[in-house]
C-alpha cells in the first residue's frame, strides 16, 4: 500500500525558486482514453500575473506529450 491512493492518477509539477514554492498545478488521468488534463493550476496571490502559470502548463503539456497521451 503506498501513502498516495492515486498514484497512477495524478501528477503534481512545482514552480521553485529558491527553494520557495511559488506554484503548482495537477495532471488528472480522469477518462479511459489517452487524454490527461491539467487542472488545479495554482499560483501564490501576490505574484500572480508575473508569468509562473506559463511555464507550469508547458512543462505539463511536455510531460503529458512525453507519456504518449493527449493534453486537455
């Protein structure tokens, strides 16, 4: 048993700067076919609008692209 009760089902991707957490965001395998959807892009209030949701969702789509599956 693992402490993650859904291992095959979800992914997180951090945005790290300096050891800080700046933000996040889920890839969801959610259907039974090869789509995984990015969801719950979250980004620290104040520095919302600098451009950290950008590279969290291209590194998602690069991943998801990298297991074969199709990004939604």
């Amino acid at each position: 048993m693992t402490s993650d009760p859904f291992p095959e089902y979800v992914q997180a991707i951090g945005y790290v700067k300096d050891g800080e957490l700046l933000g996040f965001l889920m890839i969801m395998h959610l259907k039974e076919d090869d789509t995984l959807e990015i969801a719950a892009v979250s980004v620290r209030p104040e520095l919302r609008g600098q451009g950290i949701g950008k590279p969290l969702i291209s590194r998602a789509a690069e991943i998801i692209f990298e297991q074969g599956k199709t990004p939604s």
